[in-house]
C-alpha cells in the first residue's frame, strides 16, 4: 500500500479568490504534483466561538464549547503537513484566524504540558499584506507560528507576501507564486 501525504491547508482570508487564497492554490499544487492529497478549509466557513477562558480544557480533555472546533483539531492532527495563512490586518492576522490560534488553549494542560504530540506534522505559515515592508507582517507570523509551538512542532517554513492590496494581484508576482509552489513541495516530501 502506497501512503499518501494528506497537506491541510487553513486559509484565515475570508476573500476567495484572494492573493492568500490564491497563493494556497500554488502550495497544494506544489504539494499536490508530489503526490499529496490536500484539503483547503477556510476558516471563515467554519463556527469557531471564540475562548472564554473557563480552563474547563485544564481539566478535561476537551474544549466545552460546542462548535466546529474538534472536527477541525482532528484535522490537523490527522494531516502530515498544515499550512496555516492569513492575510495581514491591522499589523496582525484576520479575526477568524486569531480565534482559532486562541481555541489552541485546549491542547496544553493545566501543568502546562502539551495535550498532543505533533512533532511529525510539517508545518508552514503564509502572510500576505497590502504594505512593502517585511517588517509589517512579523507580529501575524508570530502568532500564526502558535499552531506548531502548540503541536510541538519546532521548525515551519514560511512565505511572505508584501505589497498585495489589490484582489489578485499576486498573479503578476511570478516568483512568489513559484515560491508558494516549492513551498508545497516541500511540506509533501
């Protein structure tokens, strides 16, 4: 029997056909030629509440609020790789994504240790922002990087997208598209 790599891939960017969106398109077909199977689930789609900070998850193994959330935790932990991108709002990620990382609470217990072992799923993060500086998306990539420290997953690789405003434009960046593309690749191998 032949394994195939499942890549799940989170878009925090509401807008489809959007430059994160459409940059996911590059990293599942990147990851997809090398013979990974890829699910694309955008975040806004779901009903994720946000945490309210019960610690209810300190004691038991699960979260108590009733929502989308475990069948998308069990996602992730079923996946071989997740990239995780979010386009760049107010200098960080999109609410929808940021209610995510904070339902992330659940995985770590109250002695602080990790719920779940992560360590063999391959990670990467994408920003996409409308400014020209890379300094501007470095306070979302952090928090986008809480996914993997929560999964105990150490090393991400990242893509950065710079002066993307308009809807579509990165189809005119040929070499970000490319990079988008090695980066699939490489989560798949």
């Amino acid at each position: 029997m032949v394994y195939v790599k499942k890549v799940l891939s989170l878009c925090g960017s509401a807008r489809k056909g959007g430059n994160t969106d459409l940059l996911l398109r590059e990293v599942a077909r990147g990851a997809e030629e090398m013979g990974a199977s890829v699910e694309t689930i955008f975040l806004s789609d779901l009903a994720i509440k946000p945490c309210t900070g019960c610690t209810h998850c300190k004691s038991h193994e699960e979260c108590i609020i009733q929502d989308d959330m475990p069948m998308l935790l069990d996602e992730v932990l079923q996946s071989s790789a997740v990239v995780i991108a979010s386009p760049v709002y107010m200098g960080q990620v999109t609410g929808q994504t940021k209610i995510f990382i904070d339902r992330l609470y659940q995985l770590r217990r109250g002695d602080r240790s990790l719920k779940v072992d992560g360590s063999h799923i391959r990670g990467a993060v994408v920003a996409t922002c409308g400014a020209p500086s890379h300094e501007h998306p470095q306070s979302a990539l952090s928090t986008l990087r809480v996914l993997f420290r929560f999964l105990n997953q150490p090393k991400v690789l990242e893509l950065v997208g710079t002066s993307l405003g308009p809807k579509g434009i990165v189809q005119e960046r040929t070499g970000l598209l490319e990079e988008a593309y090695e980066l699939g690749q490489r989560l798949a191998t």
